[in-house]
C-alpha cells in the first residue's frame, strides 16, 4: 500500500435537488488499499459513491484522483480516467449475453478487438464460471453470478480505483463471503477499492480503514487493526440500525 492518496475528497458535498444528502465528506484512498464507508440506509453512502463516480455533481469542495482534480468531468470521462463502478442492484444488461456485457464494459476505452478479446479472455480466468455462461442472457444468471459479471465488466476498462456499492445487497451469506473474497482478491493484484456495505461486520475484515457515515457526515475513522475502533463502530452503527430493519431478501 502506498503513502500517497490515489483519490481525495476535499471537503465534498452534494445531493438531489435542493437537498444535500452529504456534507463536507473528507476522505483519502491510498493506492492499493481498501477503505471501507460504513453507514446505515440513508446515511449517504451511496450519494458519496455517485459524487466520486460523477453521476451527481459536487455542490462543494473538490475530488482529486490520481493528481488532478476530476470534480467537473463526467462519470464517462471518470472511467475513462480509471476509476470503475459496481453499483447497487447489479446494474447488467439483462437481455444480452454475458460476453456482450463484457465488451460494453470496454467501451470507454479506445481499444483494437485483439485488445478487447484479451480482456474478455482475462475475465474468463479470473471467473471461470462466466465462461461457462457466456452464450447465456445476463438475466438468466444467479444473483451471485450476476454480481461476478457486474464486477468483470467494470474491470473491463482496466480501472486503477474501483467503487463497490453495496455488493451483499440481495445475496446469501455464502455468496457475500465468496465476493469479499473477490475484493481481497483484486487488493492482491495492485487494485484501490472503496467499499460501501452495511454488513459491517462481514466488511471490516476485508478493509485497511473505514469510515462510519450518519447523516450525510463522516462521524467516526477508524481501522479493523484497533479492537477500540471495531468496538466503537459496532456501537455507533448498531445503536443507528437498531431503529430500522432494510435487511434484504438473500438470493444466491
């Protein structure tokens, strides 16, 4: 893991219409780690997800990634400067083949068909059981399956930092366990993540840092290192989740 920051958020705040959803989010990514944002739902996770993504524009403050700052350049420019989304619900092309849905995921990229197919066939070896499906429509697929080929595609595009929105949503607990494994997995290989989850007790074995976020605000940092952090996290976060219960179906 590297000392300097692969993506910075400065002070960001943004949100829907005339309601800001995050204030003031500050949070650095280093190169080659896993920092995990941790929240109940409506705390802001995914709003900080689609800021960095570029979905939602900054109100405020500024996202440098990878040296420059990228506040004002659109979620396709983003991609094509190396940050790649998996985001909640297992956005796929339900109606085309998975192998279709693997050459969408190159499309920001300027790419010869040999460079393509290589790429196709390095997702093949990283999930072998997509190759097995690649003829089959996307929709047809497992939840779990799904979920692999959400983050296949967007390491189509060959991305320095990926953003993991929520990949438990909807999956058995077996099946979260096999993508944290994925995500330690990709750490391995040189890859920055930052993961949004809500099952953070599953999450924070698999992250270097996290932050706790309530109420459009971080309020707490820590590292799963600390059994202090772990221990005031679990608090804070349990003490919130305690008055709602969005857990959802599991699915495999």
């Amino acid at each position: 893991m590297s000392d300097q920051p692969i993506l910075q958020l400065q002070n960001v705040s943004a949100g829907y219409g005339d309601v800001l959803a995050i204030r003031e989010i500050t949070l650095d990514v280093h190169a080659g780690s896993v920092v995990g944002i941790f929240g109940r739902n409506g705390a802001g996770k995914s709003t900080t997800m689609l800021a960095i993504a570029g979905v939602i524009p900054c109100r405020s403050g500024s996202i440098i990634f990878d040296g420059d700052d990228i506040s004002k350049m659109s979620a396709h420019q983003r991609v094509g400067r190396g940050i790649g989304c998996v985001m909640e619900g297992r956005r796929i092309f339900r109606q085309r083949t998975v192998e279709e849905n693997l050459l969408l995921g190159t499309i920001s990229q300027k790419l010869r068909r040999s460079q393509r197919h290589t790429l196709i066939d390095q997702a093949y070896e990283r999930f072998a059981i997509l190759k097995e499906k690649r003829k089959e429509a996307a929709g047809r697929l497992s939840g779990g399956q799904q979920q692999m080929l959400a983050i296949a595609q967007a390491l189509m595009s060959e991305p320095k930092l990926l953003l993991f929105d929520e990949p438990s949503a909807g999956l058995s607990p077996a099946i979260v366990g096999d993508v944290l494994s994925i995500i330690d997995r990709l750490k391995a290989d040189g890859l920055s993540i930052v993961l949004v989850e809500q099952l953070i007790d599953r999450a924070l074995p698999h992250v270097d840092t996290f932050s706790l976020i309530d109420d459009g605000r971080i309020v707490y940092r820590g590292s799963p290192s600390d059994s202090e952090s772990i221990r005031v996290a679990r608090n804070v976060y349990l003490a919130r989740a305690s008055t709602t219960d969005d857990t959802p179906p599991a699915t495999a």
